[in-house]
C-alpha cells in the first residue's frame, strides 16, 4: 500500500486514538485489511500517536471456521462460537503485526468490570502501562462469559466507553458503509454524506439515520454509532465514522482529512467530570428512584441533592454506593446518581422531612439520598 502523504508529526490532530474495527470488516475484508491496519498504526506509533483497537469479529470468525452462514440464536451458541473464535482472531492480529515488531495484547471485559470503581480504575492502569510498553493492545467483549445482564451488547458502546475512560482525544468506527448520510442512501438516491456535526442533538433530530450494517454478526449500525459518539462529545473525545476498506483511512482520520463523517465533541467547558461520566454513562443503574415534580424542578432546574420528602417510590433492590436512575412519576429519567440509603431505607424514609425521620431513627445523619455531587442531570 502507498501511502499518499508523507507524514510529519505535526500533521497529527491527535496523540491518542481507539479505534473500532466491526465484525464485517474482519471476515470480508480478510488478512489483508488486518495487514493494512497494522500498517497505518505503525506510521502512526512513529509520529507519537497511540493506538488501542476495539475488534469485534470473534463470533463471526468462529462461525466461518464452521462454516456456519446462519445467525446463532441463543447465548450459548454466540458464547461457544466467541470462544472458538476469540483466539483465531487474535492470532489475525497477531501475525498481521508481526512484521512490523508490534506487539498485541488482549482485553477481554464486560460491564461489570465497569460498574466496580476498582476494577474499571485498574483497567484503566493496565491499557495505560500497555500503552506505555509500545503493546497495541486489543479489546473485546468477554462474550464467554457475558450474560445479558452483564453485557454491553456491542463493541460501538465499549470503545465509547474505553475512549472516554482512556483519555482519548478521538474514537474512530470503522465500519462498512462511508458515513452518516442526512437519508437512507439505499431509499434516496441523492442521499447525501454528512461531513461534519458540530451538534450531534440536533442532527439526530433532524435526519432520518438508518444505514444499518449488513452482516449479521454486526449487532452495531447506525443506532449504536450515535448512541457511541453521545458518550463520547460529551466526554471531549471526537468521533469519526468511517469506512474502513478506504485506503490508508486511519492515517487520513488522525493527520484530520476530511474522510467519512466527523462529529465534533462539545467545548471543554461544558465537559463532564471523569466521575461524572462514570456516573452517566459507563455504571449501569441498579434501580429507580421517581420522584415528585418538586424534587424533580430542585435537581433540573435548582442543582439540589435529591432529599427524602421527595421520593415517591423505589423500584429495584439497591444498596448504599451504587448507582441509580433518578425518575419522575411518570418514568422520565432525569439524573443518575450515588445513594446513600439502600432500597429498603429508602422506602422507610420516602416521603418524610428530616425530622420526623429523625425521630424514628435517631442515627440518622445524611439527610441528602443523592448528593449533588453524585448526581448527574441527563438531558
Ligand atoms: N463481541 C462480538 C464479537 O466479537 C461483537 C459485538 C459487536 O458486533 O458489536 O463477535
């Protein structure tokens, strides 16, 4: 492959890059797209940009080692083609960098290793020694073991979230169409791409987004993307959505040419916290707290602590330290946030002032169920 620009360091937009690579491309694009991928990180180790890859593809690369056509219906197949698959893939990559004195590292997670603040910070250690040893390192879902409750169910969202946690100034998904067109190129025939987002809010509303991938291994499509780049612009990190079978694509992205569709993140003041984001997007709430319209207008409108007297009911079994949906009445979820009570306190006290809770439990010292701290308001 020859690579049309000769690049300089100071070309480069930016110095750490995920990038996730779907399922379609690894079994059509076969050996050779690997190879060009391993190719083009290369260049970009040696101007100072890291890489980390989100690869999809073990249950597709299992299934074609069976030479099985049809979709795996229940978990235990998809499970069982992972782990079939999982090392075929690997070694893929492997061999694929190999030439170049690139070593790849594997990562498999699920939620969970999300949800615990331990294990998600010491991830976070691992991917940064990795980094810091010259490893590529190269992550999917742990699909083996992940059931539905602990799964992310798509790598669009996993490397959102490793982007996001990694620091990462940009998430680029390579998939098999070009972009985000503004209607369905397959209905419209002068659908048009989208280059740029400034404000991704806006043209989700405005666009009628429905290029899905074809293979049926893909649980991504455009769904997921944006779903993807949400967690992302509003973390600082920039999205590229592109397609991967372009040559020399991942070197185009990261020197800033105008390739597939770009979508902007949201300016460094209005950033999340890294806490924040935990908060938001990465902990998968383990209950709902609905509260009154009152309490509703003090967390939106006033940035209260979510207090007692205005909890309406709970629903789910939650303990102190994890991680909630705040909701109003109706099941709007306004915020997210950390309690302080369990589901069973919190039933006891709903509804109640400070002092008469006082009253039946002199202990009582937190009157806040949320803190405003460790809430988190979604639009
Ligand atoms: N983890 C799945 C696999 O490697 C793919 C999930 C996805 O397509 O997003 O086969």
């Amino acid at each position: 492959m020859v690579y049309s620009t000769l690049m300089n360091s100071e070309n480069l937009k930016y110095c750490r890059v995920v990038v996730k690579i779907g399922s379609h491309l690894i079994v059509s694009g076969s050996d050779e797209f690997i190879t060009s991928i391993a190719k083009q990180v290369k260049v970009l180790r040696e101007h100072k940009c890291e890489i980390i890859i989100v690869s999809s593809g073990a249950i597709a690369t299992g299934l074609k080692e069976y030479d099985v056509n049809s979709k795996p219906k229940t978990i235990i197949e998809k499970q069982c083609y992972a782990a079939v698959g999982q090392p075929l893939l690997m070694n893929k990559y492997i061999k694929a960098f190999q030439p170049y004195n690139i070593t790849v590292a594997q990562i498999l997670l699920t939620r969970e290793d999300f949800d615990d603040r331990k294990r998600y910070v010491n991830i976070k250690n691992t991917l940064n020694k990795l980094l810091h040893m010259n490893v590529v390192p190269i992550i999917n879902e742990n699909d083996t073991v992940a059931t539905e409750e602990i799964k992310l169910g798509d790598n669009d969202t996993l490397s959102a979230i490793v982007a996001t946690k990694l620091d990462a100034e940009l998430l680029v998904l390579l998939t098999d169409v070009d972009g985000i067109y503004d209607k369905d190129p397959a209905v419209y025939a002068n659908a048009k791409i989208i280059r740029e987002i400034q404000n991704l809010d806006e043209i989700e509303r405005e666009c009628r987004i429905s290029t899905k991938s074809k293979f049926f291994c893909g649980t991504g499509g455009m769904k997921t993307k944006l779903a993807a780049a949400k967690i992302c612009v509003h973390s600082g990190v920039d999205v590229v959505i592109a397609n991967g079978m372009k040559n020399n694509i991942l070197v185009d992205i990261v020197e800033g040419k105008t390739v597939g569709t770009k979508i902007y993140s949201v300016k460094k003041a209005n950033r999340v916290t890294s806490r924040d984001k935990w908060i938001a997007f990465v902990s998968k709430p383990k209950g709902r707290i609905f509260v009154d319209s009152g309490a509703a207008d003090a967390i939106i409108k006033k940035n209260k602590s979510l207090l007692p007297v205005g909890i309406r009911k709970t629903e789910g079994m939650f303990k102190k330290g994890d991680v909630v949906s705040v909701c109003t009445i109706d099941g709007k979820e306004i915020a997210r946030g950390i309690v302080n009570y369990s589901s069973e306190e919190i039933e006891v006290i709903k509804k109640k002032k400070t002092e008469e809770i006082k009253k039946i439990f002199p202990q009582f010292s937190t009157e806040e169920v949320i803190h405003v701290d460790n809430l988190v308001i979604l639009n």
